[in-house]
C-alpha cells in the first residue's frame, strides 16, 4: 500500500474541511512569513559577509576593492555549475517565464539558491542588488507550497504573486510597495480574489521583519523639505531626463550581457568580467556593492564625502568637479551591474536602478542649480529621480511612486513622484515597450501579459495538440494502393511524403470522391496527380500567435506541420480552439 505522504494528508483535510478561497488566505499568510523571514536571511548574511571582508582587513582598500568582487563571482560560478547545476540567471525574468510556459512551477533549489549566490556576489562588492534573489526566493515559496498541496495553476500562480509581494514588503518595509510590485511587474490580475492574499502576504513579510530588524531596512529617510509649486516644471524634465536614462539602462544591460554570454569559456567570461569590475570599483569606489549608503549621502546633503572615497579626494569638494563624478557614476554603474551578471554573477536590477536614479536626481538638481536664481531640493529630487529610474526601466510607475513614498514615510513628495515617474515611463515607451524585465521573453513570444488572449496564447502548448496519427502515402502509390488506405483509416486527409518524409502534399478524400470507385484507374492513376498542395504549413518554431495567424489568413480546418522540412504531422482548427478554451478557464476568475 503507499503511504501517505504530509501534504497529501494536509490536503484531504482541507477539502473535506476547508473553502479554497479561505485555504489560499490561509497560505498567503504562511507565505507571507516565509518571504519576511527570507528576507531577513538575506538582508542580514549580505550585511555580515560585506563586513567581515571589509572591516578585518588592514592592507591598502582600493587593493581589495579590486580583488574580492572577482573572488564572489568565482564563488557564484562554481556553487551554480557544481552544486545546483542549473543556470541562476535574473530572477524576475525566471519568475515571469515560469508563469507563461512552466504552469508556475519553479525548480525547489530556487527555494535557497539565489539566497547564497547573492549572497556570495553581493556581499563580496558585486555592483548588483539583492531584490530580485529575494523575489525569486519568495516566488518560489509560494509555487513549492503550492505544487505541495496541489493547487491548479491560478492558485500557484497566486501564491507564486503573494511570495514575491512578500520578499519586496519585507526587504524594504514597504507592503503596499510589495502588492504593486506583483500587480505591475509579473503583470497577475488585479480582482477582489487576488489583491486580498497578496495584501496579507505583504503585510506579514512586512511585520515579519520588522520584528525581527526593527527599522533596520535597506534604506530609508525622512523628508526635510516639502515641494514647491514652481518646481513642477523642473519635474517634467527631471521625468524626460530619467526616462531617457532608463533607455540608457536597459540598451546598455542588454547589450554588455549579450557580449558576455557570446564567451563561450566561464574562464574568459570571469577574468574579463573581474577586469572591468575591479578597474571600474578601482576608479569609482561607490560602485561597490548595492549602495544604499552612497545615496544616504545624497540625500543628507553629504554628497562631498563620495569624492573622499578614492582617487577623487585631491579634488577636494569643487562643486563642478562633483557634478562630473556624479555624471560618470550615473554612466558607469549600468556597466557595473551588467559586467557583474554577465560575468556569472548572481544579483538584480532592482537597486542599481535606485542607485542610478537617485545620482540621475542629484545630477539633474545640481545641474540646474548653476542657473542664477533658481534653487531646486537636491535631497526631493534625489527621491524623485529613484522613482523615475525605476519607472522607466521596470516600466512600473505605480511601483516607483509608491516604494519611495512608503521609504520616505509618507506621501509629502506624492505629485511630483507621481508627475516623474508617469514622464518617465511615457518617455521610455516611445523607445522600448518592454522592460528590461520582459524584453528577451517578448522577443521570443513567451511573455504573459494582462491582455487575456495573449495571455492564453502564451500558456498554450499547441505542440501538444499535434496529431500523428494519420495515414500517410507516397507520390508514386497507385489509386489502388490510396483507396486501400483510405479503407484503413478513420480520417479524410493523407499526407504525401516521399522516401525522405518530406512532404509532397495531401490527398483530401473530399477531392477524389468521384475517381475512388472507378477502378478502371486504379492501376494507371498516381497519388502525385491527386494530390494537392496546403494553403499553408506549420513550422515547429512558430508561436501560438503565429498558429492563429496561419489558420485566419487560410480558412482552413487541418494545417500540416513540418520540421526542417519533414513532416510531423497535422493540426486541427478544432483541437486548437479547444484547448484554448481550457486554458482561458483555467486563468480567469
């Protein structure tokens, strides 16, 4: 007999016992504590390892400012290659792909791993954050959970939401920050179904952290000056100005990334990679790390100590000079955090948009500041600028406006966050309508959206539904040998392939109706004069829109499907739209 396993006894319980609806509040709580707990894991282990390193050694800093992220890298590499064996890659990317084509369902390993590689990148100097590790994390949560006590897809899909809403409430202290973030960047529905189990898991990570931190999150601050009226204009340009930024961000990440993944040895990819890093950490110490304390100093007028931090200190405090650095720093961090992931490290975009967008505010004000009569609040639009940043390259506005409202501990600088970050992104989508997020998954036609015919589209498998089990002939069979096939079978449309199973044609029985009885031609008609070619084929590297697309323009009801040429077999209008309204029930509410 086999035995029952915990969760299999779990569930029993809950159906004879348990409403769904009220299960999946239960479990969003349960998640919520898992991701704040996680959270802390993290935020408290990167905190510790960066400390031990930095504060135990007593040779020159610029030296190990140049060794250690090389070494975490390494570290990351061979803990992904020989211990997980699996790629870790950026972690809301995973998230959505696991969404669109893995029914919600992560590998169990993400449960912890992207928790240690982080780790071991980001607490040796790697110029990455920790959000994204941590979303994942929670993400993963959630879908373990849910596969465990065998929720469909909606549910884990759920829960997958309520554990990401979690990991980013906890990490920042930021709940509403963290329902936004599921709602806006991995794009789950908002209904009354769904908004309350993410509300839960959010507050809870929330609390959970803050139970076990206090205020210690990653970065707060609380607003000194208001705004002024005057100044809304200047937020306008400040919202252009990130938005083209964030273009910056997302062509340059895609672009180093894509250099590095063309290595082909890990060797060259890490010794390439800990070149630049070191080279630019050795020029620009604050691109050590996440750099939440660099923008602290931003935001608390302390911006001249960054020139303290390196070669730049013999420049003293000269304010052009500072704009200078600040513009180079702005530059140089999107190549930072890209060397870093491209070169096998493991961390997210998540605070070097932060980081970037804060120095793009401060760069912007004091920019401005040079005109006669004109004082702008550096330390407003430092703020403003992170949300702008975050806007335009996570292509969340809702999620900027509201995670630095809630870090500032209130809703003071509300209209001009709202006015910047709504700029931003309408700049940035004039040039790239995807994130940095989802731009490789669009690109392949995998990406999940709120749109629920895309959606659908996305989440079908039509490869699935292809049939193979039609009879097939060849060009040269006789009538004969056709009408014998035909006696055989149970369908009306047979392939014609040749010795090579390429295909020739197809010989409907609808066509040949009138010639079938008449066997005066069996022996002297051929298949080949009979047969017909398709209005169309399908290739096996088509998307599902691509499918549509194909059965729209021909008005047909069987497409052959074909690969390199040979075929495969056929697919039926019928099955397709079948299987399209099974999977439209299955994400709708």
């Amino acid at each position: 007999m086999k035995k029952t396993g915990f969760f299999d006894k779990i569930y029993d319980w809950r159906v004879h016992h348990i409403p769904p609806r009220q299960f999946l509040l239960i479990l969003s709580f349960i998640v919520g504590i898992l991701s704040g707990l996680a959270a802390v894991v993290l935020k408290t282990t990167i905190h510790y390892v960066s400390r031990f390193l930095t504060g135990d050694f007593s040779f020159d800093v610029k030296l190990w400012h140049f060794a250690f992220p090389v070494v975490g890298i390494v570290l990351t590499v061979l803990f992904a290659k020989f211990i997980i064996k699996d790629k870790l890659g950026h972690g809301v990317s995973r998230i959505l792909f696991s969404i669109s084509k893995k029914s919600s369902l992560l590998k169990f390993h993400n449960n912890y791993s992207s928790m240690i590689a982080s780790t071991l990148t980001i607490g040796t100097g790697g110029s990455v954050g920790s959000e994204a590790p941590i979303v994942l994390t929670g993400a993963s949560l959630g879908s373990s959970l849910g596969r465990w006590l065998k929720l469909n897809y909606k549910q884990r899909t759920l829960l997958l939401g309520c554990g990401a809403a979690g990991a980013i409430a906890g990490i920042f202290q930021a709940p509403i920050a963290g329902v936004v973030f599921t709602l806006e960047v991995l794009m789950l529905n908002l209904t009354l179904a769904s908004i309350v189990p993410l509300l839960i898991s959010s507050v809870t990570g929330a609390l959970v952290a803050f139970f076990l931190m206090g205020n210690k999150v990653l970065f707060s601050f609380v607003l000194k000056e208001t705004y002024v009226m005057n100044d809304i204009p200047f937020y306008i340009f400040l919202g252009i100005f990130s938005g083209m930024i964030s273009f910056y961000f997302t062509r340059t990440t895609m672009f180093v990334e894509s250099r590095f993944s063309q290595m082909k040895s890990s060797f060259w990819r890490i010794l390439t990679g800990g070149i630049v890093l070191g080279g630019l950490i050795f020029l620009f110490p604050v691109l050590y790390g996440e750099g939440y304390e660099t923008i602290s100093l931003l935001l608390n007028g302390q911006a001249t100590e960054i020139l303290e931090k390196g070669w730049a200190f013999s420049f003293n405090s000269d304010h052009n000079y500072l704009m200078i650095y600040l513009g180079l720093i702005i530059v140089f961090k999107v190549i930072a955090m890209a060397t870093t992931t491209g070169a096998g490290g493991v961390g997210g975009i998540f605070a070097p948009s932060l980081f970037t967008g804060g120095f793009t505010g401060y760069f912007f004000a004091g920019v401005i500041n040079f005109i006669p009569g004109i004082h702008l609040s550096e330390s407003n639009f430092t703020l403003a600028g992170m949300a702008g940043l975050m806007a335009g390259v996570m292509h969340a506005p809702l999620m900027g406006i509201f995670l630095i409202a809630e870090i500032t501990g209130g809703y003071g600088l509300l209209i001009p966050l709202i006015i910047t970050s709504t700029v931003s992104y309408l700049t940035i989508m004039y040039f790239e309508p995807h994130s940095i997020y989802t731009k490789r998954l669009a690109r392949r036609g995998e990406l999940i959206t709120h749109n629920k015919d895309e959606a659908v589209q996305t989440l079908m498998n039509w490869r699935s539904e292809i049939e193979k089990d039609l009879s097939t002939v060849h060009p040269e069979d006789t009538l004969g040998d056709l009408v014998k096939t035909i006696s055989r079978s149970k369908r009306n449309i047979f392939p014609v392939i040749d010795e090579e199973n390429s295909l020739k044609g197809v010989v409907l029985l609808d066509n040949i109706r009138d010639v079938i009885f008449n066997q005066e031609m069996y022996e002297t008609t051929i298949v080949s004069d009979l047969m017909i070619m398709p209005p169309a084929t399908i290739s096996m590297n088509d998307t599902m829109g691509g499918v549509f697309e194909k059965f729209k323009v021909t008005d047909a009801w069987n497409l052959p499907v074909i690969k390199d040429g040979k075929y495969i077999g056929f697919l039926s209008k019928s099955r397709i739209f079948s299987a399209y309204r099974k999977i439209l029930m299955e994400v709708s509410d």
